[in-house]
C-alpha cells in the first residue's frame, strides 16, 4: 500500500512541528481572521498541552516512503461535559503536496484503531466549521456533529 501509518519517532518532531505550524491557519474561523504568526503559535501550546499528557499517541503517515502527515491523539482526556473518557484527534494534518491520496483518511483509520484497542467508547475531535476539506473528510469517517460552538460578532466587521 502506497500510504503506511506508524507510530511517530522523536526524529519525526521537526516535521510535525514544521507541519502543524503551516497548516493551522486552517483551523481558524473566518469570524475571527488571525494575525500573522498567531496560527504556528496556537499549534505550538496546542502540541505542548498534548505532549505532556499521559496516552497521547503520535501518528506519522508515510506515502510512498515519504513523511506525508500526522496525527496526535489523546486518550486520557475526558468528554468535558460527560466527563466519560474517549480519544479525543486533538489535531491532523497532511503536506500540501500528499493531499487527496487517502492519507488522511489512513490517518483517522489508525486513531480509531488505537481508540477501539483501549474500548474506548468514542473517538471524538473538533472542527471549524469553514475547514470543509476536514469536515468532509470526517464525514466521510463517520463522524456527526455532536454539540456546536456558536458566536455573534459584537462589531460590524469585527474580526
Ligand atoms: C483535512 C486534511 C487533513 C485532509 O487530508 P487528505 O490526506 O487530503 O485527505 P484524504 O485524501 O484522505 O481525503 C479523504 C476524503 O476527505 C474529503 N476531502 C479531503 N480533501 C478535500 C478537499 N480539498 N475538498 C473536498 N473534499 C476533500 C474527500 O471526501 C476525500 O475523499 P476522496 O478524495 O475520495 O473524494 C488536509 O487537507 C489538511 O492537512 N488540511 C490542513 C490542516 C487541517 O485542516 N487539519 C484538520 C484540523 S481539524
């Protein structure tokens, strides 16, 4: 198979940090347009949270050999309104040049491979609602929405 997904090394860091860093401009809602740097920056406390977490699991994709994508799950934090325990896709992405080749989709398929190892009951993740290429990949999945964060901009224009 093209597309092989295993466990992250601590030489695989620099490219998930370099990834992540790139790509969280996509989690950004287009309410609140973010300021230069404040993506990589938001990806870097998000990857320090869950780096000192007890269970978090690191997925590295490899497509034809090469590092294509990652993904971090947790699996020691709660639902916060359920409190029941869950894996919890804290984040995921794949390189622009490897996109729409099935990686993510591998990607997902191994998170709920390590989420069914531990029964844990659900694999759950969040998602901003104007990133409709993850939207439709986790659909796709077999994800449905579950609760959904709402907002009201308090300024014409507000951003
Ligand atoms: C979202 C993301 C991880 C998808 O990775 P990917 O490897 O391209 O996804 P796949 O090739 O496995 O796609 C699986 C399915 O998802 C959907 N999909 C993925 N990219 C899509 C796009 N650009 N447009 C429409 N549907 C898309 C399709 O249904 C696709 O199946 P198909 O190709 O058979 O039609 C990738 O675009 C990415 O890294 N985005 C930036 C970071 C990000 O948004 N991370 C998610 C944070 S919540």
């Amino acid at each position: 198979m093209a597309t092989v997904v295993r466990p992250a090394r601590a030489s695989d860091r620099a490219f998930i940090d370099s990834l992540g860093e790139l790509s969280a401009a996509a989690s950004f809602s287009i309410l609140r347009p973010a300021a230069s740097g404040v993506p990589a920056e938001s990806f870097r406390r998000l990857a320090a949270f869950c780096f000192e977490q007890p269970g978090t699991v690191t997925l590295v994709a490899e497509h034809e050999g090469r590092q294509a994508g990652f993904l971090i799950l947790l699996t020691s934090v709660p639902d916060e309104v359920t409190r029941r325990e869950q894996a919890f896709v804290a984040y995921m992405a794949v390189e622009e040049g490897a996109r729409r080749r099935g990686v993510g989709r591998e990607l997902l398929r191994a998170a709920e491979n390590e989420a069914r190892a531990r029964a844990l009951p659900h694999l759950s993740l969040m998602v901003t609602a104007s990133n409709h290429r993850a939207r439709t990949l986790y659909g796709g999945a077999g994800f449905v929405e579950e609760r959904v964060q709402m907002t009201k901009p308090m300024q014409e224009g507000a951003g």
